[in-house]
C-alpha cells in the first residue's frame, strides 16, 4: 500500500502541475527511489503510460462546467466541445499556434474579437468564444458537422469556395482528427454507462 501511494501521489501531484507538457516520464533508481520528469535528460527516464489520458481525464474535470454551459447556450454536444479542445490545444489553455491562434479552443485574433472574447487564456472566455464561433460555422453549413469543422478550421471562405472541405491538407487532417476523437470520446462515454 506505501509502494503504491509513493508512485501514484507523484503522478497525480505532477499531473496537475504539468498542463503545458504531453507527457510525464519516470524511473527507479539503485536505491529504490522513483524520479518523475517531464523533460527526460536521463536514458533511464520511460515515459509513464496513460500519463496522458490521466491529464487528459483531469482537464475534463477542470473545464467540464465550462464545457457544459458553452454545450447548453450552442446547442452543441459537450463531446464535440471537448473532442476540438483535445484536437486543438490538448486542454492547454494557454496554447497559441505558429499563426497566432489562442486558448483551449484556438481561436485567431479576429475570430476572439469577432466573438467577444476579451481574455482568450480565460478558459470560460476560450470555451464559450469558440462554441459560439463553432455553432455559427454549423448554422453556415445547415450543420453539416464536417463542414462545420473544415470552416473552424480554415475559415468559411475557403468552405463556401469549395462547396467542400477544401483541400487543404491541414485542414482535411483536422476534420479528420476531431472526428475521431469525437467518435473515441463518445464510445468512453457509452462505455462508463
């Protein structure tokens, strides 16, 4: 029972430390002792599995309030909510893309603004900001969810100028990538019941 509160307390301390990192990594050394990082400088570091579906797991608790208000005041699937914050930031509100996009739900400058969203690292800001935008892309598309996607993504434009997800690589992977994780989540979710 003390082994196993010495391994599993470090892991969940750590796990609500790391929110920027993607994964957590340990090892014993001679003497008995367990050594945690999220930078592994030592080869004797192996990354910790399920690390990531336990910050993971852990985000969802943190932000699921947030998650449900945006899901009730959209009318959208809290699921779906969280399957693009997964896909977009992997629950790290602080997140900001090479292009400039910011928060749990990634939003681009004009788009916060567009939106509302004064504080886009605020994550009830980033959250309720992004469903809005989300539930207006949808609406765009008479919610069609992959094209809903695709104009969250790459902007309604490039959507309306297609007639389809455009064929934009980056673009074709996201919708790609959030549905999937969108059908993962739910069959967690059908699974827990």
């Amino acid at each position: 029972m003390r082994l196993a509160l010495y391994i599993i307390l470090p892991i969940v301390l750590l796990s609500s430390l790391t929110d920027l990192e993607a994964a957590m990594y340990s090892f014993v050394d001679k003497d008995g002792r367990l050594h945690f990082t999220n930078v592994p400088a030592d080869p004797r570091y192996r990354e910790v599995p399920g690390y990531d579906a336990l910050r993971s797991a852990a985000a969802h608790g943190r932000y699921g309030k947030f998650i449900m208000d945006a899901a009730e005041r959209y009318r959208l699937d809290p699921e779906l909510i969280r399957a693009i914050i997964k896909v977009e930031s992997s629950f790290n509100p602080y997140a900001v893309s090479e292009k400039g996009a910011m928060g749990l739900m990634q939003l681009m400058p004009e788009t916060a603004k567009e939106m509302e969203v004064e504080t886009p690292f605020e994550a009830k800001e980033n959250i309720m900001g992004g469903s809005r935008y989300l539930r207006k892309m949808l609406n765009l598309f008479d919610g069609d969810l992959r094209l809903g996607l695709a104009a969250y993504n790459a902007g309604p434009n490039k959507v309306m100028e297609n007639g389809a997800i455009p064929k934009i690589p980056e673009t074709e992977q996201y919708v790609k990538k959030v549905m999937q994780e969108y059908d993962r989540i739910r069959v967690n979710a059908l699974a827990r019941q």
